[in-house]
C-alpha cells in the first residue's frame, strides 16, 4: 500500500523526486501545501456545483475551474510517474490509485456524450470527492490510521459477520412473533428492523406489538450497547500497537533483554548497554584506545627512565676511572 519509491536517475528526475516525494526542503514544502490548496479548492467547486442555485448560477466557471484543476493534477501525475524508477508500483498504491480516481470522471466525461448517458455524468462527478483523500499522503498519521486498520481487518469482518448472524436470527424470531399488521412482512425487512435496533438508532418506522417482540426488542438494543465498542477497542489496541511499532524496536538488549528501545536509542534503557550488536561500544573503543595510549606512555616513562639511569651509570664509571 505504501511502496518503497526511488527516483529514474541522476539530474532532472533526482530534483524533482525529491520536490514531490519529499519534504525536507523549503521547495518540497512549498509544492505539498500548494498541492493541498488545489486539492481543496477543488473539493470545493465539486461541493458548491452540487447545489441547484450555485449551479445554475455559476456553472460556467465551475466546469471550467473544474478542467483546470484536472489539467494541473494530470500534468502533476505525469511529472510523478515521469521521475519515478517504477511507476507502476506507484500506480498501483493506495495514493496512485486515488490520483487516478481524482481525474478519471472528468476525462471520462467526454467519452459520455449525450443525454442518456447525463446519469452516469453524476455519478463520475460525485467521484472526484475522492481528491480529499490525496491530503492523507500529507499527514503522517494517515499511514499509521490505515495500516492499524490493515491489522485489525480481520477482527472486524469477524465482529461484523457475528453481528450479521445475530441480527438474522432475532429478526428471524421478531418475524415469526408479530404479526404482518406491525411492519414485519418478511425475514429481510425484520433483518432491518434487527439492526437499526442493534445500533440502538431506533428510527420507529418498524416497532413490535406483542410483549414478547417488545421483551426481544429491549434484549437487541442491551445487547447493542454491550457489543456496539469492540470494534473500537479492536482499532484502538492496534493504534497503540502501531504507535509503538512505529516508535519503539523490537530487537532485545544484548545484557538484559529488555525490548522497548526507541528506533534511535544507543544505549539500553535499564542496564547501558550498547545495543548495535553490528558495532563496537564507542566506550570500549574510547576505554581501549585510552588503555593503549596510557600502556604507551608507560612504556615511554620506561624506556626514559631506563635511558636516564644508563646516563648516569656512565657518569658514574667516568668519575671511578679519573
């Protein structure tokens, strides 16, 4: 979902990945918030052309902001698959996909000419709603939002078809306890009825007429309470799993053992030790280089010593001999 991206080559294509693929120049900055601006504003004429009196009002130039918006994001695209070593890996991504989904409908638009097709029109242009997920590649916290959503997929689909056959079976029981004369004219109706109780919404357009419906009722909306936040402590455990993952390392200390390092940590939180198995202690090489260099000066104060004694050995034989 999130690929790892390298640049075509040295010159040209090098500069501009690293204008739009990165963020730690003042260039790169500049082009990510005016990508943002466009982005909304583009949401933005999308939202205003919805309502009939802005519609009517200023269509004009909402169709033609609306093409001058697609030109920059397809130029923008173009450039990104251009400095890119592999631009397929690229388009098919989650932010490829979501780039291609964001100017699709309006060049599509005029492979669908003619009245009949005018539906199938809305319904491409309600499509390029989806630029606002373009902002996601913005914010760091949309990775660590989606890939805890990636982990905790399956918990969910199991609690969501849990809950499907729960709703089925008590709006099969709700269907064969009321009569036709309540709303519950068949399984699939009672189903709906199952989950707007379930989600405790209650819309009342469905509701039982028999003691015991109404006993199963009140047993649906307590069990709904009961179970309505496991898919949120399921998400919410995962968040923290990924912060973690994301800030601390899973490699053990050498010493003690001890596994919640941040990722840029040197030294183990409990014992100091050095945790770079790959690399030498900066300490033991500053200990060793500091013990051969004292190891080296004694030799030296040695070999004066012994220098300085001979002198005065000689010296001394001199004074016998005169």
């Amino acid at each position: 979902m999130f690929p790892t991206l390298k640049p075509a080559g040295e010159g040209l294509r090098t500069r501009l990945f690293q204008v739009i693929f990165e963020s730690d120049t003042r260039l790169a900055k500049g082009f990510d918030i005016a990508l943002i601006g466009l982005i909304l504003a583009s949401v933005t004429v999308v939202l205003l052309d919805s309502v009939p009196a802005y519609g009517a009002a200023y269509g004009g130039l909402f169709n033609v902001l609306e093409w001058g918006f697609t030109g920059l994001f397809t130029l923008e695209l173009a450039v990104r698959l251009y400095c890119l070593e592999r631009p397929t890996r690229y388009l098919t991504s989650f932010y490829g996909i979501i780039d291609i989904i964001s100017i699709l409908p309006t060049w599509l638009v005029l492979l669908l000419p003619g009245t009949q097709s005018l539906v199938v029109i809305r319904l491409l242009r309600v499509l390029r709603i989806f630029r606002v997920l373009r902002m996601m590649q913005f914010v760091g916290e949309g990775r660590l939002l989606v890939e805890a959503l990636r982990r905790s997929s399956h918990q969910i689909l199991l609690f969501l078809f849990t809950v499907f056959m729960l709703v089925t079976i008590f709006g099969s029981l709700v269907y064969m306890i009321e009569p036709p004369e309540a709303g519950f004219t068949s399984i699939p109706v009672s189903i709906y009825w199952g989950i707007v109780t379930l989600t405790t919404v209650g819309y009342g357009d469905i509701t039982p007429t028999t003691p015991l419906g109404q006993f199963l009722s009140m047993t649906v909306m307590l069990m709904g309470y009961s179970i309505i936040a496991i898919p949120t402590g399921v998400f919410s455990a995962e968040v923290i799993r990924s912060i973690r993952a994301d800030r601390y390392s899973d490699e053990a200390c050498p010493g003690c053992g001890h596994d919640r390092h941040d990722h840029k940590a040197q030294y183990c939180l409990k014992c100091g030790t050095w945790l770079d198995e790959n690399s030498e202690d900066p300490r033991e090489t500053e200990r060793r280089e500091a013990a051969e260099q004292e190891a080296a000066e004694r030799e030296e104060r040695e070999a004066q010593d012994e220098r300085e004694k001979r002198q005065e050995d000689g010296q001394d034989g001199d004074r016998d001999d005169a």
